[in-house]
C-alpha cells in the first residue's frame, strides 16, 4: 500500500495505486478529490492512507493544486482551510499533510529537531517557478533549520518515460542554461526525455538541503504499483486516479 524512504524519521508514506475500494479505471486506492471516480469512495481511501501512516485518528489535509510556488504554512487557525498552493508546511502534531500526484515528483520534506514537515507537489510548471526553494524557505520562516531538512522524493514519471516538447527545454534554459543537462534528444524531432526528478533533487540541494533520498519508481511503467496520467492519456482513457503522498510531525506518534 505504500512506500517509504529510509531516510525520513517522522510518520509518512508515499501511497502505491493498492489497498483501495475504488474500481475500474480507478483501481483501487485513487486518493485523487478532483477525480470523476465514487466520491465516497475516496473518501475511504483516504481514511486507509491515514490508518497506514498513523497510529491514532488525524486530521488529513491536502492542497487544492494548481502547479504554483506556493507552500502554506498550515497552523490551528487555518488548519480546516483547504489552500490553493502546491506545498503544505507544519508542526502541528495532530495534522497529517499530503499532496496527489499522477507523474509529477512527490516531496517529503521534515526537520525532527523542530518537529517541521512538508509536502510539496512538483510538476514541471511549478519546479520551474520555484515550488522547491519556497518550500524550504517557508519551512524555515516555520522554526527548521535549513541544515536539519530531509528531503525524500517519491514515485514520479522517469526520464525515459517523459518525453516533452521544445518549449519545456527553452523554459528552463531561459531559466538556466544549466539545465539542458537534464534533456536528452527522443527519436522525435524537436522533443526530449526530460529528467523532472533529477531537477527538483537539484534544486533541493541548491536549496541548502544535504540530505535527499530518491526512490527512483517510475509511475509510467509500473502500472500496477502506481497511477500514471500519462500513461492513462495514451491508454485513451477518460480520467485517471491520484496516488497521495503524506507526513505528520512524529511528536505524539509511539
């Protein structure tokens, strides 16, 4: 049902597409609110991640995600909001935070000393606007130490799976010229295997942040582990589920 990194010490999870209710395209365990599948049955689903990360009943909080910059800090007096951004950033030790993802590179970030956690959606509109160094920004204008964040990065589309047009390779070249090193020519003219995990891994350390670890699962080509919005687009298929990703501060966890 989910996977985790060896690295990070705070209650967690990055979620597999198993262990659900859900069924069809659907199957099983789609976290995904904004998907057209059973809304109770998400519901359930979510439920299940909560079981699987917790050892008591939390409060689970996700972000409306719109491919932005912006990481909230999610404090007592917001924590029923449900925010427009693509990061979360806490220490309450009652409130489990997690993003959805179908591709895109899924972050978990904490630093245990002051019980800060963060969960940061990275697509390739947002890694280049600048979703990663916000985020540890914020975790810091939160209490952490820059020098005491982990960083773990979950199952996401490998390079080999994600073929882009020319104009993801001058966005980020105009960006900086650097990162034409993660492009790599396809057998289509014009087009590239672009490397969003290598880049948003990059960006962590450019960031300040010494310790990542990278799973290195390709949601592409493992259907059966993972969704995959690319892979369900050139299935032809009308929707597609939303595996969740998720942290809490492990202060009260036994």
């Amino acid at each position: 049902m989910k996977v985790m990194s060896t690295l990070l010490q705070s209650p967690h999870g990055f979620m597999t597409r198993q262990g659900g209710v859900s069924s069809g395209i659907y199957e099983s365990l789609n976290c995904g609110i904004g998907s057209a599948d059973d809304a109770d049955h998400v519901t359930t689903n979510r439920q299940r991640v909560v079981a699987a990360v917790s050892d008591g009943p939390v409060q689970l909080l996700t972000p409306f995600q719109v491919h932005s910059p912006d990481a909230v800090i999610v404090t007592e007096s917001n924590r029923e909001d449900r925010p427009e951004a693509d990061a979360l950033v806490t220490q309450l030790p009652d409130l489990m935070i997690g993003i959805v993802t179908a591709d895109c590179v899924p972050v978990l970030l904490e630093d245990t000393a002051s019980g800060t956690v963060a969960a940061m959606h990275a697509g390739w509109k947002g890694t280049l606007a600048g979703i990663v160094k916000n985020t540890v920004n914020t975790m810091v204008k939160a209490g952490a130490r820059r020098e005491s964040i982990g960083a773990a990065i979950g199952p996401a589309i490998a390079q080999s799976s994600y073929e882009v047009g020319p104009e993801v390779l001058e966005a980020f070249q105009r960006d900086d010229s650097a990162w034409a090193d993660y492009f790599i020519p396809s057998g289509k003219a014009g087009h590239h295997l672009f490397n969003l995990p290598g880049v948003v891994a990059e960006q962590l350390k450019l960031a300040g942040i010494q310790q990542v670890d990278s799973l290195n699962l390709d949601t592409y080509t493992l259907k059966d582990r993972f969704f995959s919005y690319r892979r369900s687009t050139h299935r032809r298929e009308v929707d597609y589920g939303r595996q969740l990703s998720a942290i809490m501060n492990g202060a009260n966890s036994t």
